[in-house]
C-alpha cells in the first residue's frame, strides 16, 4: 500500500500538469471581482452593519488590501473546481474508484452542489448574520461600549461566516460523492463520526472571531450536514448494492 505522501505526490504532479490554466483563472477571478468590489462592499455595509454602529479604517492600506484579499479569494474560489476535476481525475486512475458517474448524474451532482452553497451563502447572509450582528451589538452597546468596527474586520466576519457555512451546506454532496466512488465506505464515516465533530469545532474556532456565538453558528451547520450526509449516502449505497444483485 502506498503512502499519504506518495499519493499526494501524484496528485501534486498532475496539478501542475495544469498550473498555467489554474493561475490564469485565479488571476482572472482577480482583476475582474476587484473593479466591482466597491458596491459590494457598500452592500454589505446597508445590508448588514447595525443601526448605530460605525465603519472605520485604522490603516492607509486597509481598504485596499481588504479589496486585494477579496479579488484574491474570489479567483481562487473560481479555481477550486478545476483543481477538484483533475484531483478526482487522479484519484480515479490510483485507487481505481469502482462507479465512475455518469455524466448525467454528473450534471445533477454538480447542479445540487451549486444550490446547496447558494442556499448556504443566502442562509448566512438574510438570515444568520444578521442575528449575529445585531446580538454582538446588543451585547457590547448594553456594556457602554461604542460599536466602530473596523471594515477589514468587519468584512472580514461576513466573508468567513458565509463562505463556511456555504461549505457546509455541500457535506451532504461531498460525503454522497465519495461513498459512491468508493473512496470511504459509510460504516468508516459513522466510526469516526466522533473525532470529526471535534474537529469540526476546533476548525469554527479557528476560522471565526473569538466568541463562542459565532463558533456554534458555524459548527452546528457543519455537524448537522455531516449527518444528513450520512444517511443520504446510506441510503443511496443500499440502493446502489440492491440494483447490482438484480
């Protein structure tokens, strides 16, 4: 049996194969979100900063590094399918993945992934954040303390938020998807459900501001998916294993 870090190796080399299209997506992801980041930005303010509170920038640069990182992230969120096909496309020839899906099934598992971040994205942004913020803002005006954030780390908050939660929503698609290729069975997913719901919260700790509100609004969605996940896969692998016998 090979190594983690051969395989890793190989999934190295055939990413590089394809290094210059994967960087000229990012860099076109790059310059074409970074012109229209301003009303962006300006939406999210309306849309989102609590009455009352303030925006301010503490730094010369912050705005404008904040509009880089922004470009930057969006370039590679652009580039992650492509990086995605040709690691699925190396896995499948290592490990001899044993249901290759059709290309119809393709489109629908694919057309499901997209709704299910969309669905995710907007569940944060209309419904979570908005709770979120007007409950932070709360908590800190009855302390007497003044709400001026700054913007790098206001948005900075809305972004992490969203993009994780958006993520979560796609465990369900993610875990079908691997069962059915038979890269994890679903007795190993139920076996080590334990130590994936701790790292799950150590990961929303890591990625969100210090305040265990925020924490649970992210790792609640990921643990509850993670089981939604696992029965759909459960169900879809009996269906699978049932209409191989017939």
């Amino acid at each position: 049996m090979t190594s983690i870090s051969e395989e890793l190796g190989y999934i190295i080399v055939a990413i590089k194969k394809k290094i210059i299209l994967i960087v000229a997506v990012i860099f076109a992801g790059f310059f074409v979100s970074f012109q229209l980041l301003d009303p962006v930005l300006l939406k999210i303010k309306h849309d989102l900063l609590p009455e009352g509170a303030t925006l301010i920038y503490i730094s010369p640069v912050e705005v404008i590094m904040l509009k880089v990182k922004l470009a930057l992230l969006v370039g590679v969120i652009l580039a992650v399918p492509i990086v995605g096909h040709y690691v699925y496309k190396t896995l499948k020839v290592r490990f001899g993945i044993r249901n290759p899906m059709k290309k119809s099934h393709l489109i629908l598992l694919l057309s499901s992934a997209i709704s299910l971040f969309v669905l995710g994205v907007s569940y944060s942004y209309f419904l979570m954040l908005p709770l979120v913020l007007r409950y932070l803002h709360y908590m800190s005006t009855a302390a007497g303390v003044a709400a001026t954030y700054s913007i790098y780390e206001f948005i900075s908050f809305v972004i992490i938020l969203t993009l994780i939660l958006g993520i979560s929503f796609e465990l369900p698609i993610v875990l079908v998807f691997a069962v059915h290729s038979g890269l994890v069975q679903v007795n190993t997913l139920r076996e080590y459900r334990r130590y994936v719901i701790v790292a799950m919260f150590v990961l929303a700790a890591i990625f969100t501001p210090p305040d265990v509100v925020s924490q649970l609004i992210v790792a609640f969605p990921l643990v509850i998916f993670y089981e939604v996940g696992i029965i759909v896969a459960s169900i879809i692998s009996k269906s699978s294993n049932h209409s191989y016998t017939h």
